[in-house]
C-alpha cells in the first residue's frame, strides 16, 4: 500500500481540490490522485466514512479548512456543536460532534455515512485531519472528503482507506462511477 497514507488508526492530513472541472486529493502533502470530471458544478462540502470489514469504523475529523482563491469559508475546529455541521443518527451509523471533533461511525457495511456543512460551494480547496480511532489497521474501511454533494447525496468523493488505498468516485443515484479506482 501507499506508505504515504498513515495506515490504520492514525492521522492523516487530506487536502481535496475541486477546481472547475479538476478534481485533486493530497495527503500528507503528496499528489495521490487527480481527474477531471463536469457533472457537478457545485455542492455541500462533507466528510465521510465507511467500511467494508465487519468491525465498524470510527474517523475523527479536525481543523476543517475551506477556501476559494480569495476568500476563507469555513475554519473550524469543530470545538463548537453549534457551527452547523450535520448532528444525525442512523441505524448503522452517526455522524457529530464529540470530545472537539466532528466524528463519523460508519458500521453497516458497504454503507457510506456522511456529515456536510450546508455551505454550498463550487471552486474550493478543502483541507482537514482525519484520524481513524476504530477500525481494522489494515481494513478496506475509507474516510474523506465530499465536495459538491447534492441534496441526493450524490457528488464526488476523494478517500483514502486504512490499508493505504485511494480513490475519486462520483456517487449517483443509478450507480457509483470509479474516476480513480482503489489504487496504491
């Protein structure tokens, strides 16, 4: 796997560029991946969570940083529960705020669970810490960043996994699109 992504429980740095029709996510300060893709002009931003193992996954994210070329629109740190990220409980999963960390549980598998911030953006630099507490060292769960999510949940998504796998896939309502494939 990628001995650029931290493998099982621990941090990594995720940087997602979603610029015009360019899609780009970094982590650790290294180029993974990137493509180009126009189905989505604009969305929410979101973060996300998965897992494919049968032991749940559990991903903390802090100091969430978005910006387009001149302006800052979101710096939080996720200290303060009223900063409007998503609060929910699902059957096989949460996502919220907890211990200064906007946190997401992901236990059903194969069932992505998401918080997004209802700050509708287009052009944007997303940066964020996401640190998998739970989970397999070595699992196929994933976690990272959602940019242009649509009121359907579809949008794009920029992952890692915690066995050093990475991937851009384009949700849709007929059917997931892999624009990078789970790669190492």
């Amino acid at each position: 796997a990628s001995s650029v992504i931290n493998q099982g429980n621990a941090t990594n740095h995720i940087r997602v560029i979603c610029d015009r029709s360019h899609l780009e996510l970094v982590a650790n300060g290294v180029r993974l991946a990137e493509v180009e893709d126009t189905t989505y002009s604009g969305g929410d931003i979101a973060v996300v969570a998965a897992t494919f193992e049968d032991v749940p996954v559990v991903v903390h994210f802090d100091d969430i940083l978005v910006h387009d070329p001149d302006t800052v629109l979101i710096a939080d740190d996720f200290a303060d529960e009223t900063t409007g990220w998503t609060v929910k409980e699902y059957d096989g999963g949460t996502v919220g705020y907890g211990d200064g960390k906007y946190v997401v549980r992901a236990a059903d598998k194969q069932y992505y669970y998401y918080g997004w911030s209802e700050m509708r953006a287009s052009d944007v630099e997303i940066v964020v810490d996401a640190t998998q507490i739970l989970g397999p060292a070595n699992g196929r769960n994933s976690y990272g960043v959602g940019c242009r999510v649509q009121d359907s949940g579809e949008g794009y998504f920029l992952r890692i996994r915690g066995n050093g796998e990475y991937s851009i896939f384009k949700e849709k309502v007929d059917g997931d699109e892999w624009l990078v494939g789970w790669s190492t």
